[in-house]
C-alpha cells in the first residue's frame, strides 16, 4: 500500500505539471482525489491493515493528499495568470488612438428659464417657495375667492382624487398658504414655481401638465404702479431693453382690479405680423390687485393691507424667447431638441 500512495503522488504530480487548462486540471482531481478516484480507492483498503501499520498509512495518504492538493492549486494559479495574460494581450488598448467624444448634458430649457426667473425675482427681494401638487379644494379654490359651485371654476377644470382632493390648477394655493401661515401679521414676498395640472386637450399650445410661476406681494401701500414697475423690468430682463409692455382690463376671482399684460413683438417691433396676429403685441401673463376676500381670509385688514399677484408660464416664455412651436417639444424628451439649448 506504500509503494502505491508512492506511485500515486508521484503519476498525479506528473500528470499536474503536464495539464494545459483548467479543465484537464480539474479531470486530475476529480481522477485522484475524487470520491472514486485513486487515493480513496486506496484508503478504502486500510481495514486491512494491522493496528500498527493503520496510522503509519494513514500519515502517508495524509501528505500524499497534501501533496496533490497544493500542486493542483498551484498550477491553478499560474493557468489563471496564463489566461489573464492570454485575454490582456487580446483586448489590448492602443492608448495611441484619438479619444472618443463623451456627450456631455446640460439643463433642460424649462429648467434653465424658471432659475433664470427665480434669480431675476431673488434680486428683487422675493423669496422662492414650493407647496404641495396634491392641494385641497380650499386651498386651491376657496381661499382664492372660488367657493364651491363658482361658475369661473370651470376655467380650471382638473384631476380630482377625492371630493376634496385634486391635483392644484395653478401655483397660487402656496400663496394662501404662507398668507395663513403669517397670519396677516408681516408683510409677503414671495414666488413660487412648480408643475400645475389641468384636465385639457394637449395640442400645440396646451398641455394637462405645465409649470407655472406666481408672484405675491402684501404689504402696506402697495400699488397698481408698484406691479407694473416690477412686470417693466422682468419684460426687459427676460426679453431684452427695447420691450414695452401693455396692461388690458382683465378678470381673474383672486384680483380685483385685474390685468393681462402684452409685450411688444419682438419681430415686427410692434408694427404688427404674423407672430402678433398684426397687433404688435403678444399676451405674455396675467396679473392684478389681491382682492380684500382673499385678504381677509389670510387673516389681513384688507384696510391695512394691499397687494398685488401675477402668474406666468415658464413655457410660453421659452416659446417666445427661442422660437419654440410646439408645447409638446418640452415633454416628448426628444434629443434633438433637447440639444440645441444646451448653451441656450
């Protein structure tokens, strides 16, 4: 039995030395130190063997086992190390090739006009605050003048989850909600920007989900002149020093007075065309005087208090300032269009 753990080891470690992949490595272990290989079928015998001679060859098999084992792990290890240098040679990189472009993003065009109107506003002295997309019936409707069963709802028809639940029609509820929260005791500044929804037909023009940006100023003495200094000066800044703006009579529930405002047309420089359907001017937002109802249900003296309030949509200023035709472009996520306005 001696004799055969010594032609054991020395045919296995042979055989190891000669294997030329893994595969065969692994058909040399499973041949010797399998369940049916060599070595077991050996030891399987030393019930044979005398009390004396068992543990004599049992620390035999014992390193005739080791013996194996660590030349298969050694001959792994350098098949591995041959492989590895066979597969880096194969995928080799010639790091004297020019380097591929990596497109880089950017912002999308709504996003970069709403911070552009954030930052015009905060320069302005108004705060920037957000409220929430699934807004009450109150919020939404009656803290802005529009009790239940109001005709000029209709206007806003939306997505309602409940009875009292909805989705906001605009972003004007944040306005309600930081009048209630100061409880009519400091005076408001503020814009807030965020998605609306409307239940609408999407066309060229129109979408059920758009962003929109309100202003809110309550303090005392404020003035019709006051909102018109403030829309002046955004006209200019977002559509260059040569714009004019125009205020029509208007009506909206939450202002009184209340006012759409034109710009003059950039194209025709108020000639009028096609653009401003020969009028010269183009409607960009509506706005007006916070009505004393709207007030007094924030908790101001509508005595004490005035304000004023605007809304305007960051798409159709997107439209006008870069000439885009189609609401629609701002949401398919078409790469192409995406991509002119990186460097907008």
């Amino acid at each position: 039995m001696r004799e055969q753990l010594e032609t054991i080891q020395t045919d296995a470690l042979e055989k190891i030395g000669q294997a030329a992949d893994t595969k065969e490595l692994q058909e040399i272990k499973v041949a010797y130190l399998g369940k049916k290989g060599s070595l077991t079928t050996v030891l399987r015998g030393m019930g044979k063997l005398s009390k004396e001679e068992r543990p004599v060859i049992g620390e035999m098999a014992n390193k005739v086992r080791e013996a194996i084992t660590e030349a298969l792990n050694a001959k792994s290890e350098k098949l591995e190390l041959v492989a590895l240098e066979k597969q880096l040679e194969k995928e080799a990189i010639d790091v004297t090739l020019p380097g591929r472009p990596i497109n880089v993003g950017g912002p999308h065009l709504l996003t970069k006009i709403v911070e552009e109107i954030e930052d015009l506003f905060i320069g302005m002295g108004f705060e920037v605050r957000e409220g929430p997309e699934v807004e009450t019936d109150y919020y939404n409707f009656e803290a802005l003048n529009l009790p239940k069963g109001h005709p000029a709802r209709d206007m806003q028809d939306t997505f309602y989850l409940t009875n009292e639940l909805l989705m906001r029609t605009h972003t004007s509820p944040v306005q309600a909600r930081t009048m209630r929260e100061f409880d009519g005791q400091k005076p408001v500044k503020m814009i807030c920007p965020g998605k609306v929804y409307r239940r609408d037909t999407d066309d060229a023009t129109h979408s059920h989900q758009f962003t929109q940006i309100e202003g809110l100023y309550v303090d005392k003495n404020v003035t019709m002149s006051d909102l018109k200094g403030i829309l002046d000066v955004f006209a200019k800044k977002m559509f260059g020093a040569d714009r004019e703006i125009r205020l029509r009579p208007s009506f909206f529930p939450f202002t009184e007075p209340s006012v759409e405002m034109d710009i003059s047309c950039k194209v025709c420089g108020g000639e009028g065309c096609s653009v401003c359907k020969g009028t010269g001017w183009i409607e960009i937002l509506g706005a007006g005087m916070v009505h004393p109802n709207v007030l007094s249900m924030a908790g101001y003296n509508p005595e004490e208090y005035t304000g004023f309030a605007f809304g305007m949509g960051p798409e159709r200023i997107a439209m006008l300032k870069y000439g885009v035709n189609d609401i629609r472009q701002f949401y398919t996520n078409d790469i192409r269009f995406l991509k002119q306005y990186h460097n907008a």
